[in-house]
C-alpha cells in the first residue's frame, strides 16, 4: 500500500483525512508536534512527533516510509491571533512549508496537497470567490497561506513539484462514525463554541459583531462539511497521481450562512437554548466569505453530499456529547 506523509494529521481536519485516506487503500503516516493535535486521533496509520522546521526529523520520515505525496494541514489558523502576533505565522507556516517542501523534493516526493483558506482572498463584500477572484489576504493567516502557495508554484518551475491547493471555507461537522471529532484547546470555532454554550460548559457564546452590512447585522460564511472536505484532498492524491497538472480548487457549498442563522439551526438540532452575548467586531473578520465551487464539482468531480447546516451541526453534537481527546 502507498504511504501518504499528513502533517497536522492529529489535528481536526487532518485525522478526518487520515479516516479517509485509509479507506481508499493509502497508509497516513502522521507528522504532527501534538502543539494543537491530539495524539488519540492519531487511530488509521504510523505516527512521528515533529516539528515542521525540523529538517533532520523530516528527511528521516520521507526515507523510512518513502510517500507518494504529502498531505499538508499543519499550520497555525488562528485569525484574531495572526493580527495580534504576525510573525508567529510567518515562522510557523511560511518556514515550516519551505522545509518540507525542501524536504519532499529532496526524497523527490513530488505530489504535494495542500490546504489554503479562502482568507488569501481578503474582503470582497457581495461576490461568490472563485478561484480567479484576486487574492488580497488581509490579514497574516490568510497572508502566509497565500505565500505557501506561490512558494509552491516556484518549486514547480524549478524542481517539477505538481501541487493540488484547496482553498477552503468554514469547515464543520465530525465523523459520522464517531471514531474522530472536532476538538480544540483553546476553540475558536463557531459550530464547537456554541455546542459547548448550549451544553453548559461555558457560560455563553459571544457573537463578535452585530453591525456588518449583513440582513441581521452578523457575518456571513460558507460552511462545508468535513467529510466532504477530506473526500477532495483524496481526490487531489489521485489528481497528482493520474499525471494532471497543478490546479487550485475552491471547497465550499456556494451558499452562506449568518452567526444568527447557525445560531437558529442549532437551537432547532439540539432542541436546547443558545445562550449567547454580543461583543465587538474581532480585527481581521471579514463580512461574507461564500464560495464559488464549480471547478471542483466539474474537474474533480466533488459534491459536498453532507454539508447542509443540519447535518454538520448534528454531527458535531453527537461527537461533542460522546467523546472527546480530552483527559
């Protein structure tokens, strides 16, 4: 069986990758520093505990289980945190990108998946982003993103390296198996933040913002399932591995959703109350972020099957009720 090198793969996203990843006959070797990942949802292959600017413990990996490509979650996405110290996410993202690729084109590894955000796009108030809407990340997060991605397409022109890039949106939902979840310490999501409200484990949600240009004042975002998501990036293994070329793909549903709305649904799934308090707007927050996914629907063939609200929040409730990686 083919090995896929997953950084980040003990994180939220990347061990949902893992799941399917294995499910489709690769073997996920696991390259995460447990900074912001959980060792127990490390279930579906090996596992190294590494830094991302570890050359030496990277060029180890890559020679032990020689990969067919690189499945790359691991970076810090913390917007409000990213405004607050930006050189944090241009040491942790920017460099610990570089050295991987480094590293991968050394053992000439030469497939890369990579996960970007619909941050690089900036604000772009009223318009669906495709992947042709002009990239003016505004603030570091969605900077350091955009960098990777044109660190990527010089490795290209320079040493062969073929990069399928993911820019995503709001990514919610868990397992529906309930063998790996959405976990966060500190969390910062929305669907997680509010399923704990709503459970009593913290006194209210705080909605940042009651006062964008919005029908009900609250910013508006684009969620996708996680499953859905981690269904594409198996597809973009598969992409490289046919002999296709770079491509950037959009992930999202192309239909956004208020705070108040997500607020609503979850109320109408869990049939409990949402306490919640407003505070002001958080720096770096943009107003409506809604995809545009046709080229992934039409080149990759990706339909985000799971990804109505009621599903992500029913997901996320059964494995916020049922298990957590905490001890």
């Amino acid at each position: 069986m083919d090995h896929v090198l997953v950084t980040g793969g003990a994180g939220y996203i990347g061990s949902h990758a893992c799941k399917v990843l294995r499910a489709a006959g690769y073997v996920p070797v696991t390259y995460d520093n447990l900074s912001t990942g959980w060792a127990d949802a490390v279930k579906f292959g090996p596992f190294e505990q590494g830094e991302l600017t570890d050359r030496a413990a990277l060029d180890r990996v890559f020679a032990e289980y020689r990969p067919v490509a690189v499945m790359h979650f691991a970076a810090l996405s913390q917007v409000g945190e990213s405004m607050r110290e930006p050189g944090l996410y241009w040491h942790n993202n920017v460099l610990g990108s570089l050295t991987l690729i480094e590293a991968a084109v050394a053992a000439g590894c030469l497939d890369f998946v990579f996960s970007s955000t619909c941050a690089t796009y900036g604000e772009h108030d009223g318009v669906v982003l495709d992947e042709d809407t002009p990239q003016q990340p505004i603030n570091a997060y969605g900077a350091s993103k955009r960098a990777i991605e044109d660190m990527l397409a010089n490795f290209e022109g320079s040493h062969g390296l073929r990069s399928v890039i993911f820019r995503y949106f709001n990514v919610a939902g868990a397992d529906p198996d309930g063998e790996v979840g959405e976990f966060h310490r500190p969390e910062t999501h929305l669907i997680p933040l509010m399923l704990e409200a709503i459970d009593g484990k913290r006194d209210a949600l705080t909605v940042f913002g009651t006062d964008y240009d919005t029908p009900d004042g609250t910013c508006i975002r684009d969620y996708v399932h996680v499953m859905d998501l981690v269904e594409a990036h198996v597809a973009g293994v598969r992409w490289l591995a046919d002999g296709r070329g770079s491509r950037v793909f959009n992930l999202g549903t192309g239909t956004g959703f208020s705070v108040l709305e997500v607020i609503e649904h979850s109320r109408a799934v869990t049939n409990r109350p949402v306490p919640y308090e407003v505070g002001p707007r958080r720096p770096g927050d943009c107003v409506k972020l809604v995809s545009g996914s046709v080229r992934a629907a039409r080149e990759l063939g990706w339909t985000p099957g799971r990804s109505e609200l009621e599903a992500m929040i029913s997901d996320a409730w059964r494995w916020h009720r049922t298990g957590h990686y905490e001890r």
